[in-house]
C-alpha cells in the first residue's frame, strides 16, 4: 500500500474517507497507524461490500468517528465545543495563517466553468 510504503510503514495518523465507498473506507483503515483515527465523513449506504473489518481494525486498535453531519447539535464533544466555538476557532486559525485551503481545491475554476470542469 503507498501510504504505508511513503510513512515508513507506520501510517497516517488520521483518515478522512469522503467518498462514501465502503472500499475506500477500508483503505482508509488500512492506512491508518496504530491507535489512528479514521472517520468516515460521507454517509455509507447499502451493504458493505468491500469493507474488512479484520487485522487492521483490530490490531492497531483504531478510533472510528463519525464525520456526518458535523453541523449536528449537540455535537459530539458538547458542552466543550458549541457550533459558535467551531466557527470562532476555524476563523481564528485562519486569520492567524495556521489553516489554509490552499491545494485542497484542484483545479480553481471560474464559475462560468463549472459545469464544463465537472464533466471533465
């Protein structure tokens, strides 16, 4: 697996899995280092074709948080963090240039173009 094979085998420490895909979810575990987190932020319908949960899971002793619906209250680490605290430390770390969306968008298009990109 590359992500291994790029972190010296260790793994990422955090893994973000968007796509809904219960295969991708899968890798994502795969990936992930010994007592990593992985969260899968999509929802994941149907059965769970491709999904593993077998040595990875296990062994490494995985943390798996659900991302969906983050704008969910109470949230998850209620009262410690309110939806008003999210968004002031999101623009706090923004103003201070310690967050940046900077590469996550690839390619920036012109709205006019939007359609015309997403068909690539």
């Amino acid at each position: 697996m590359k992500i291994r094979e790029l972190t010296d085998w260790k793994g990422v420490d955090v893994s973000l899995e968007i796509s809904g895909s219960y295969r991708a979810l899968h890798q994502a575990i795969r990936a992930t280092r010994y007592g990593g987190s992985v969260i899968p932020v999509s929802w994941h319908h149907g059965e769970d074709k491709g999904l593993y949960l077998g040595e990875e899971f296990h062994f490494n002793r995985l943390t798996l948080v659900s991302g969906a619906r983050v704008e969910s209250e109470p949230c998850r680490e209620h009262p410690l963090w309110s939806r008003e605290r999210v968004y002031a430390t999101v623009i706090e770390l923004f103003e201070r240039k310690k967050l940046s969306v900077r590469g996550i968008i690839d390619p920036v298009v012109k709205f006019s173009q939007v359609v015309e990109a997403y068909r690539g």
